[in-house]
C-alpha cells in the first residue's frame, strides 16, 4: 500500500506556518457552499474544490472555504455566499469551478463583485 | 447524481447532520458476482421507526415534507435502476445502516467517481468527526483493499488540524493512488 507522501515533512512545514498564521485568524473572509442533495446534484463538489484550491494557490490564509446545508434555493445550486468583513454578503448562484476561480481573483481579491453570478440578476 | 461518489458525499451528510462520531464507508466490488456494494455506517442519533418507514418510500417524499428529504430516494433508485437493492436500518439512539448495491456492468449504473474528492471534502467539513473507508476488490484471483482511517492519520499528525489544505491535499493523492492500485486497471 501506498503510504501517505512524507507526512513528516507535510507536519513539519505546517508547525511553522500554523506559528505565523495566529495574528490574523480573526477578520476572515468565509466562502460558504451549500453541500446538501440539491447542491452536490448540481456540481457543488468540484465548485468547492475550485475555491479551496484557488485559495490556496494565491495564499490566501485567511480566507476559509467551508460548507452548509440546503440554502433554500435548490433550482440556483451550486450557491456560494462570501462573507467580507464589512462588507455586505455576496450570495452567488448557478456556479461551476471557473465561476468559482473568478470570484477569488476578481472579488476577493480586487474586491469587484462577478455580477453575472450574483442571485439577483435572476 | 452523475457519480457514486457523490451519492456518499450525501448519504455521509446525513451521518454528519445526525451527529455521528464514527462514519463507516464499505464499498466492496465482487467482479465475480458483478455487484458493487455501498454500505454507510454511523453511530448518530439514529431514526424512529415511523421516520424510517417514510424515507424509504420515494413516492412519498416530497422537498415540503418535514423531515424527508431527497437524498435516500435518490440512492435508492440508482441502485434499483442498475438492476440492485437498497436497504435502511436504523435504530434510535444507536445509529443507521444505509446500503445499496449496483450491477457493475448495468449501463445505467453510474460511475463510482472520485472518491478522494468526497473524503476530501467531508474532512474539510467535519474535521473532529472520524471516518473509515474500506475498499474491496474481488476478482477471479482474489481479494484486494485498501482501508483508510482518519483516527490512525491524527495519530501521525500530532497537534496539526487534519483540515489544512496541505493534509488535505495529500490525503486525497493517497486515496487516489491506493484506489488505482487496487483496481489493478479494471474501472468502477
Ligand atoms: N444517517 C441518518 N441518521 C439519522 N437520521 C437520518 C439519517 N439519514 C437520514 N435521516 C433522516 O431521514 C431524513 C431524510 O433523509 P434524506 O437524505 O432523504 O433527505 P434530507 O437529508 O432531509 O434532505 P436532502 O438530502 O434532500 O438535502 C433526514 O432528514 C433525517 O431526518
Ligand atoms: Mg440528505
């Protein structure tokens, strides 16, 4: 069986970035994706994926991609809410995963709302 | 649903959403008797007995229905629809046994998909809970598996959250890699 690639060295390199990250854990920016039947019917699984890793690769620490249940709105899944602090929350519908990569560089970086994917255009 | 994977994806969420601790994923493929199995196991608050009688009929589930959802329905009619069987256990207070099997060769079951993805992201949903996932393969020339546990993955971790992206990452490269060699080239 495989084994899990350097795990030692993965547990090492995160002791020193977890002694870093403290000072700046309070004002995250969430981006919440419903996970219940609805969503991951209509393609949340790899739209979570899309933002997690988008976030990762512009190393973006203090953003946190995490996951609820049905929003309510089952025919706009895969739905996305982004919290800024102060800011108001962005609700995002019908998303896939090159949605997703848009909203972390042009919103969540630049700060520019991606209007084609916000709820009230509908 | 377009993959199996998906399927546990929900089914695992309703473990999570009846506070289980330890979730249990059996997917066992018998080439031999061309059926795959999905068994999900949880120790959460578990159903009454009128509840349970409820989720397991489709024509009486309804979005507006309190309590009743899609999910169960859905898995239930793509094991049925590829020629297998679906089964609920469930006793209040103890935990629930969801189960479904499919024929491998129905070209109305779908895919099993990417497992490592839905592991990836029920760890990143429920980081304190614990999830086992036993992979079986039976051929003409034996048994192969793969079992994956995350009580044994923390131990390794130490005091390291096992929701960092890097863990992760690397966690769904090692279910990935250990799948593809269990399957020995054959495709689910
Ligand atoms: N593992 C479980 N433990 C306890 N109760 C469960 C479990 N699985 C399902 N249930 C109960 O059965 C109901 C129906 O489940 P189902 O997955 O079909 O729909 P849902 O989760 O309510 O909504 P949806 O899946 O459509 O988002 C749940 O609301 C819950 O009350
Ligand atoms: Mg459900």
């Amino acid at each position: 069986m495989k084994s899990i690639a350097d795990i030692n060295a993965i547990r090492e390199k995160m002791q020193k970035v977890l002694g870093t990250r403290d000072a700046q854990d309070d004002a995250d920016t969430r981006i919440v994706i419903g996970m219940a039947t609805c969503g991951i019917a209509a393609g949340a699984r790899p739209v979570f994926t899309a933002f997690l890793e988008e976030a990762a690769k512009r190393n973006l620490g203090n953003v946190k991609v995490t996951q609820s249940g049905c929003l309510g709105m089952c025919k706009f899944e895969p739905m996305a809410q982004v919290y800024i602090p102060g800011k108001e929350v962005v609700t995002y519908v019908k998303l896939d995963a090159e949605a997703a990569k848009r909203i972390v560089s042009e919103h969540i970086v630049n700060g520019n709302v991606v209007a084609e994917y916000t709820l009230d255009i509908e | 649903m377009r993959e199996l994977s998906l399927h546990i994806l929900d089914i695992v969420q309703n473990s999570i959403k009846a506070e289980a601790d330890l979730i249990i994923i059996d997917i066992e493929a018998d080439f031999t008797a061309d059926r795959l199995s999905v068994t999900v196991t949880d120790d959460g608050m578990g159903m009454s007995k009128e509840l349970l009688e409820k989720v397991t009929d489709p024509f009486t589930t309804t979005r507006k229905t309190r309590n009743v959802g899609m999910g169960l329905p859905l898995f239930k009619m793509a094991a049925e629809a590829s020629g297998g069987e679906f089964d609920i256990s469930s006793k209040e207070g103890m935990g629930t046994v969801v189960k479904a099997s499919f024929g491998i060769s129905s070209i109305d079951r779908v895919p099993l998909g990417e497992l490592e993805e839905t592991m990836g992201i029920l760890l990143m949903g429920s980081p304190d809970r614990d999830f086992i996932m036993n992979y079986q393969i039976r051929t003409q020339s034996g048994l192969k598996e793969f079992n994956f546990d995350t009580r044994e993955i923390k131990e390794e971790l130490d005091d390291i959250p096992i929701d960092e992206y890097e863990i992760i990452s690397s966690i769904k490269t090692y279910i990935k890699e250990n799948i593809k060699e269990t399957n020995g080239g054959l495709v689910l």
